[in-house]
C-alpha cells in the first residue's frame, strides 16, 4: 500500500471473504465549487479479513446514497472488485443500509456500530471525562453474559442519572446488543481500541483543512494515516486462531472456502 496511488487502492481486488465490515464516519466542510460551504457526513469503510488484517476499502459522501436500491448497487460494486462473502456487519443505524447489505450478502450479521452512541456523546463532554464514558460503553457491549450486562447498564444509568438525555441517547443502543455470539468474537468484531483510534485519526483529518472540494481530497489525508493498519494484525495470532475456530463452529462450509 506504500507505494501505491490513491486509483489503484480503490480499484484494487477486494480479500473474497471478510471478518467483519465495519463503517466509520466523519463530517467534514465541503466547498461544492460556488463558494458555498456545507458539512457533509463520510463513511470509510474497513475490512479485517480472515486472517485478522484490516484493509482499508474506500470512503464516500453519505448522502450520494439515499435510498436502500444506491446501497445495494454499492455493495454489488464490492462485489465486482471480488468480495464474496461477509461473515459480520458493523453498520449505522440506518434500515436501508442493512436491508442493502443483507441482500448482497444474505450471510452476514449484523452489528450496530457502538460508535454512533460514542461519537453522540463525545460532543457533551472534555476528551479526559469522555474516555470514562468510553469504557463504560466498552464494558456494556462486551459484557460476558446478560447478567454483567445488566450490571453495567444498571451502573451506567447510576452514573449519569442527573443528566437524563444520556439516558434517552443510550437506551435504544443497548437493547439491540446481542449475547448470541461468543464473547471472543463480539470482542474482535467491535474492535474497540482499533476503531477509537481510527475515529481520532478521521477527526484530525476533518479539521486539517478548512473544507474539501471532493472525496478524493479526504481520502488523500486519510490514506497515509493508516498505511500501517495493513501491514499487522492488532491480536496475537493465537487469539485470531481461537477466532476462526469459532467461526468454524458456526459454519464450516463458509469458513473452509476461504482458509
């Protein structure tokens, strides 16, 4: 990735098969060319293949794709660079993208984004007083079981109790969390520290220029931020290989066309 153009990286082949796909967001001023300035909402998307690397996939303007038919014709673009299959979805909260996904993909699960309740949340406080909350979050989502599930929601909610729009802003987020995949792999799906950093580094770009004219300039301050992220995995191999023997547990066909 180096030495490669920003062209080649989005015409680049896609892995067959990914871990996880997972969607992070950013709002940056664009400048539509007549001196009018506007935010606008980004998505970049990355991959962790089954061998437990991110890849970098592309980023675009949310608002290119307004309805459920742009976002099934996005993913069949995915499709023709040579993806194949998606084990695990992290998607926004939005019907129309898992609707869009589920159709090109009928395999994958869907995951919502713990980081849409992050990134709301983050506006109300410092970023010393925020990671506290981070972890909170963090503890919630990964919970062992219903019962500390429970635990930390209840001590969540003790927390925060005099300012009751935390609450409101929460509540949905955490009834959709699911208990039915192992811990290990909610674990590796979310992946908490990987992504926060990755939202820090989308929010510096973001400000780094007074607006964009397009999202080839976005992507050109983005891309040698994250070179690194293709060139390791962010878990021992040992874990990954724990990893894959549950993904084989829940469905050897899949998992044994890509190993």
């Amino acid at each position: 990735m180096n030495n490669q153009t920003l062209n080649e990286i989005n015409k680049r082949d896609l892995d067959k098969c990914y871990f996880s796909l997972s969607f992070s967001y950013s709002t940056i001023y664009f400048n539509d060319g007549n001196d009018y300035i506007y935010q606008r909402k980004v998505y970049t998307l990355i991959g962790c293949n089954i061998f437990g690397v991110r890849k970098y996939i592309t980023s675009i303007f949310e608002d290119d794709f307004e309805k459920a038919s742009d976002w099934y014709n996005f993913f069949q673009t995915l499709k023709s660079r040579g993806l194949e299959s998606v084990i695990f979805s992290v998607l926004p909260n939005v019907d129309f993208i898992r609707k869009a996904i589920k159709l090109s993909f009928p395999e994958t699960t869907i995951f919502t984004s713990c980081f849409d309740i992050v990134d709301r949340l983050f506006k109300f406080f410092s970023y010393s007083y925020s990671t506290n909350i981070y972890e909170s979050i963090k503890h919630i989502f990964l919970a062992k079981d219903t019962n500390e599930f429970k635990l930390n929601v209840n001590d969540f909610y003790t927390d925060f109790q005099v300012q009751p729009f935390i609450i409101e802003i929460v509540s949905n987020h955490f009834k959709r969390i699911s208990f039915d995949i192992d811990y290990i792999l909610r674990k590796h799906i979310y992946s908490f520290y990987f992504n926060r950093d990755l939202y820090k580094r989308l929010a510096v770009i973001s400000h780094s220029k007074p607006y964009f004219f397009d999202i080839s300039s976005f992507e050109e301050e983005l891309i040698p931020n994250i070179k690194s992220m293709e060139s390791k995995m962010y878990c021992p191999k040992c874990e990954w290989n724990s990893v894959i023997n549950l993904i084989y547990n829940l469905n050897k066909d899949l998992i044994m066309r890509y190993l």
